[in-house]
C-alpha cells in the first residue's frame, strides 16, 4: 500500500478517535491509571484551569471514583495563561520515512519502522504513561513547562516512567504500531490545554 494512502488512514482513524474525545459528557469519574494530565489531554483542556475547578491542590492528586466537572472549565473563559518559558531546543521525536503529515485536530504522523528510538522533544517531566486514552496506544505525555505538554503515542515499549525527568533527545520509548498495524508515531504537542501545530516547534533535519 503506498504511503500516501497508508497515511491518510491513519489520519482519519486518529481524527475520529479526537473527535470522540471532544464531545464527552461534561464531568468524569476517574478511573484507574489516570493522572489530571490525561484528562485534561483527553478533553483538550488546561489541566490548570481543570484543577481550579475542582479545587484540586498543587500536586494535582486525584482519586479513583472522583468527579470531576469538565463543563465550566470548557466553557468560562479563564484568566490570561503565563507566558510560556523559552524552549529553544525542540528536536524531531523520531526519524520518519515520509515527510510529517498533519492530522486533523492537531498532531502529526511520523512513520518509520516498529522498535526504532522515539525521543523526548525536549527537555521536561514525564507526567503520564499508560494506555487508558482510547486511540493513542501506549502514550506518554512529558510536560516541558506549565503552559506545554508533548505526547508520544503508539508506542511499542514505553522506556521511562511517571514523574522521570527527561532530556531532549532522550530515548523514551520504542515505536510500535498505529492504525491498521503500520508502524508509526503520533507526535503532538498543547499549548495552555489547546492543540498547537508541532511543525511550529521542530526545526532542522530530521
């Protein structure tokens, strides 16, 4: 199958399963595994905003079977977020055998070949690994600074672990398979809550 078929498949596979994610109910109950990062990832939420609505403290604990609301934090408009910190580091989180292609509802697609490195994008803290967001496979989520979080998804063999600081160009995991068993990455990165273009952040050769 060529590659610009195999892409667009994809694309619209992880479309679908976005689009799944953005019209949920308006609260969740949490289960096991999830972290406030994941929720707020799921509902393309600031997981800051999330966390002042329900009064969640600094260190953004959570509880199995708690309630969370979701519709205030989608629908008050929320105080201007800081500035984000400089990152003048961003590096490509994986060699790619065709050129990225962008998918809608933000993100991008990088294929390559099954267990080939995928790195940090940059430096940060991993803030969440597991399987518990339907669509992404193995995903990790790295928080960089307090208004950018990166996401790595479909992942083979996740290499690192919650609360692990990590470096850019660090090897975090391995690529596995994506949509229709090709090997593949899905690469994004939010911005206060919201997805932004990676393209804007990654520079350079691959």
């Amino acid at each position: 199958m060529p590659d610009s078929i195999r892409i667009g498949l994809c694309c619209a596979l992880l479309a679908g399963c976005a689009d799944s994610a953005r019209h949920g109910a308006e609260t969740y109950v949490v289960r096991p595994d999830d972290t406030l990062y994941s929720i707020a990832w799921r509902n393309d939420l600031d997981y800051r905003e999330l966390a002042r609505l329900n009064h969640i403290g600094a260190d953004y604990r959570i509880e199995v079977g708690q309630t969370l609301l979701l519709r205030s934090a989608r629908g008050a408009s929320a105080p201007a977020p800081p500035k984000p910190a400089p990152h003048p580091k961003w590096l490509w989180p994986t060699d790619h055998a065709a050129p990225p292609r962008s998918v809608p509802g933000g993100g991008i697609l990088l294929l390559g070949t099954l267990g080939q490195d995928v790195r940090a994008a940059s430096d940060g803290r991993v803030v969440y690994t597991g399987s518990g967001l339907r669509g992404y496979g193995n995903l990790i989520i790295i928080k960089h600074s307090e208004s950018l979080l990166s996401a790595y998804a479909h992942n083979r063999d996740v290499l690192v672990h919650e609360g692990q600081e990590v470096s850019a160009g660090q090897t975090i995991a391995r690529m596995g398979e994506g949509p229709n068993q090709i090997a593949a990455l899905y690469f994004d990165i939010r911005e206060n809550g919201k997805p932004t273009d990676p393209l804007r952040y990654l520079k350079g050769p691959n």
